[in-house]
C-alpha cells in the first residue's frame, strides 16, 4: 500500500466516524427526558367544575359521555343515565394523576410506549369537554406499566406479566409532558355499559304472581296472604302439588334485579317483545309490576321491559288521642316515607320507558313453567319394593 492510498483510507475512516458520531448525536438529541416535573399535576389549572362532557377513544370505537342539566347521559346508549359515581371517581383520578418517572422520549420511542393516536396506534383518547362540546385538554394513554411476575422493568414499561400499577400519557398532544403515573386507568374503555347507571327497579314485598307464557299450558299464578307465608298455586289442579321449595324463590322476585347493558331502538319482532313472556306482580304495599320478557339473545341474555304502578297514600290519619308532640312526629316520618316513595316511583317510571339486557339468572324464576314448580313425583312416591329394601340382608321380613 503506497502513501497515496493510506491518505484516502484515513480521510475515509475519518469521514465515516464523523457521519457515526453525527447520528449518535442526532439520535441523542432525540431523546430527552420529559419536562414534567416528578410529583406534579399533569392537569393543572384544569377546572373540573367547568367540565360538561368526556369522550373516550379507541380504534375505532368511541364514547361519548354528556352533561344535559345536572344529569349526564351517555350518547351511545341514545342518552341513557350515566353513573354519576364512576364519572366523579374517573375525573378525580385524572386530577390527581402526578409524574411518578422522567421518561427518556423522542418521536421514535412513542410506539414503543404505546403513544400513538387511535387513528393510528394503540393509544386511548381522552379528551374532557368544556360547555361549547370542544376539547379542553386531552391525555393520550399508552401502555400500562405493571409489577409482578419476575420482569418489573422488563422492555419498556415493564410489561413481562404481573398487575398494572401505573401507565404512560401524554397530555395534549404534547410530547414534552409524557409522563409515567402509578395510576393504570384501567376503566379508561370506550365500553358504553360500564358508565350506565345501573340503579334499576326493585320489587319488595311481593304477595301475587301471575306469570303468562306464549303457550298457555306453562303460565301459572301464585298469591300468599303476607310476606311472610307459603305460596299457593291459583286453581290448582286435584293432582298438582305444589314444591315449597320452588315456589319459595318468589318471596325474593326481583328484590335486587341487575341488568347488563341498554338496547337501543329495540325492534320488538326481533326481540320476541311482540309476544312476550309477561309477569304481573303485587306487593304488599301496593305496588304492581308488570314485566315483559322476550326471547333469549347472544351470552344467554334476554330483553326485558317494564312498568311500575302504585297508588301512594299522600295523607295521614292521625289518631283520635295523638298528642301534639306525636303528631308533629309522626307527620314528619311519614313525610319523609312519602318522599322516598315518590322518588323510587318517579325513578322507575322514568327507567320504564327503556329495554334492557337481563342475565338469565336474574329473571331464571320467571322463565319457570308450571309443572317446573310441582314436587317431582318420583321422588315423591315410595318404592315399589320398600320392605324388601328396609329388611336388612340375610335374615327374614318380619312384617311378614
């Protein structure tokens, strides 16, 4: 090798150090540490009085939350009650959410920590909705860092099993505040039935069922005199006998009923709601429910309807010996009785006027036919050859 070519292979490894330390350089420059500070609010200044509504994105699914008055709706469930309760505590988090880590971040790392908008990535939007319905801040959510099963600080995040126990954001959009916060958020979904208000309907005290089935055959009536008596079959056949055991379970029908999720413009032919499993049920108090159930649907769910009656007494009789005191008294305790009442009524009105998603084992008792509730007759009945069995083996049947 001669001088001239030792001179071209040094200005050569000359220049490809340089270009080497160039990027080193340039990808160093992308990756700064975040400039939200260790313990502070990532939402501060942000007014949570001021907020009138919350959409959450993912993929292509979105949900909207909405204050109308001093009620919030959700929209996607054609603006049935939201939970009041879960919107409050959710809020609060975002509040309170702190910087727990600096985060190494640049443009190219985003992915990695799940930051990427919905339309393209992973990440979950947030954005809180000032009265004009425009967004007032937002938070990007990325990935959840979790603890447990070995691999804490695994990859990124520490995503190698375990439970979450934090997560990555980012707020507005702007890179400079990614943030890791040691709270998952992990109700954070665009899942319109966890935000409903689930506050239903509840039937206490029943005295009278009458449940009518498409085919006749299978409906059946029951009544007792109080709550606290056996049931009894209306027009109970010679042969029909009635299992206590079975008939029991209506002493607690739909004494604390759930449902699942809100079907929105209900199609009643598709839902079997044209000709429907139908319950009527009085109370001891006065109540009537009537309740119609349709066919079952996907998950073993079924349509369910209803309507609540009552006829309040808004006066009390006071005795002919009350004492002034006792009637100030006791006019107080039944103002404040009257006033529960009509609150549960104009509440369960209100919830009437919707179709909800039942679990089977909610309304099970009310799917029931009338020979369902009848004592099995072969358990009933003793066997044929009961003194043979009685008789102990080897020695003779000595009622013989």
């Amino acid at each position: 090798m001669n001088t001239k070519q030792l001179a071209i292979l040094v200005a050569v490894g000359i220049a490809l150090g340089g270009a080497g330390l160039y990027v080193r350089n340039q990808q160093s420059a992308g990756y700064r540490q975040s400039s939200s500070q260790l313990g502070g609010a990532l939402l501060s200044g942000f007014d949570a009085s001021a907020l009138a509504g919350m959409r959450i994105t993912q993929g292509t699914n979105q949900l909207n939350i909405l204050k109308s008055g001093n009620d919030w709706t959700v929209k996607e469930r054609g603006g049935y009650p939201a939970n009041f309760g879960s919107i409050q505590e959710f809020v609060r988090k975002l509040v309170d959410l702190k910087a727990t880590q600096p985060v190494q971040v640049g443009p190219s790392r985003l992915p990695v920590l799940e930051l990427v908008a919905p339309d393209k990535g992973p990440g979950v939007l947030v954005e809180l909705l000032g009265a004009d319905g425009k967004t007032s801040r937002s938070l990007l959510l990325g990935k959840k860092h979790t603890k447990g099963g070995g691999q804490e600080d695994a990859g990124m995040g520490g995503m190698g099993g375990g439970w979450p126990i934090g997560r990555y954001v980012m707020v507005d959009n702007k890179i400079e505040t990614v943030a890791l916060v040691n709270e998952p958020l992990a109700n954070a979904e665009p899942k319109p039935d966890q935000w409903l208000e689930k506050e239903w309907f509840k039937v206490e005290q029943p005295i009278s069922v009458t449940v009518s089935h498409p085919d006749a055959t299978n409906s059946f009536s029951l009544t007792r005199t109080n709550e606290f008596s056996e049931w009894t079959l209306v027009g109970a056949k010679p042969e029909e006998k009635v299992d206590a055991a079975k008939s029991g379970v209506f002493s607690s029908l739909l004494s604390s009923p759930s449902f699942d999720d809100v079907i929105v413009d209900p199609q009643a032919g598709a839902l079997g709601l044209d000709n429907p499993l139908q319950a009527k049920i009085r109370t001891a108090n006065g109540w009537t429910y009537t309740v119609k159930v349709g066919k079952a649907q996907e998950g073993d769910r079924y349509p369910v309807q209803f309507v609540t009656e009552a006829q309040l007494l808004t006066q009390r009789n006071p005795a002919k010996d009350e004492k002034k005191e006792e009637t100030e008294k006791f006019n107080k305790e039944f103002a404040e009785r009257l006033k529960k009442q009509q609150d549960k009524l104009s509440g369960e009105q209100a919830r009437g006027r919707w179709t909800y998603l039942v679990s089977k084992w909610t309304i099970d008792s009310l799917l029931k036919k009338r020979s369902e509730l009848m004592v099995d007759p072969k358990k009933d009945a003793a066997p044929d050859n009961a003194d043979a069995i009685s008789a102990p083996v080897g020695f003779p049947n000595l009622g013989q």
